[in-house]
C-alpha cells in the first residue's frame, strides 16, 4: 500500500456500504452526485435543496475524510442549466473537490 491519499469511488448501486470501515483505509471518497443531493433518502431523485449542506458530506466529514464527487460534464447537467451553476452547486453542498471532463 502507499502513503499517497487514497479514495474510495462510490456508485448509489453499491449500497449500503459501512463508512466506518472505508475511513480505516481511504483519505477520502468519490460518491456519485446522487450521495450529494439525496443520500440518506437515495429514493427520491426528483427532490433537491441547493442551499443546504450535503447530509452526506456532513458525514463524511465527520469521519475526516474528504468529499471528491463526479463526474461532472457539460454535456451532462443534472441540476443546473450551465455548468458553472453546477460546479458551483457542489460546493455550496461542501464537497472538497469535484472530478470533472
């Protein structure tokens, strides 16, 4: 293994998946935008607050590890109508970073 920070990608199909654990061995994770903007309620994708934190990144962090969502692509809006909006979205959510095309 490396000393070099790690990161545990995530897809909302993997669920559940024990947090606890993947902060034993990862700096940080890589949650698709559904962890973001739905998660623990994964069911309801059409609802969204874009002024709150991310209950999901307020977890992670707890457990001190980062928040690096994706993947983030102009062709692919999601939430926003242009892809600063979008970008911008993630951040007001709190997340670390964003991995984008």
């Amino acid at each position: 293994m490396s000393d070099l920070p790690r990161v545990r990608l995530l897809e909302s199909h993997d669920l559940p998946l024990d947090f606890a654990y993947i902060a034993t061995y990862a700096h940080g994770v890589g949650p698709n935008t559904e962890y973001i903007m739905h998660w623990p309620y994964m069911t309801n994708p059409e609802w969204f607050d874009p002024t709150t934190v991310s209950a999901f990144v307020i977890a992670m962090h707890k457990l001190d590890m980062e928040v690096h969502t994706y993947k983030h692509a102009q062709d692919e809006l999601q939430y926003m109508e242009n892809p600063h909006e979008e970008t911008a979205l993630y951040f007001i959510k709190r997340c670390d970073g964003v991995f984008t095309e």
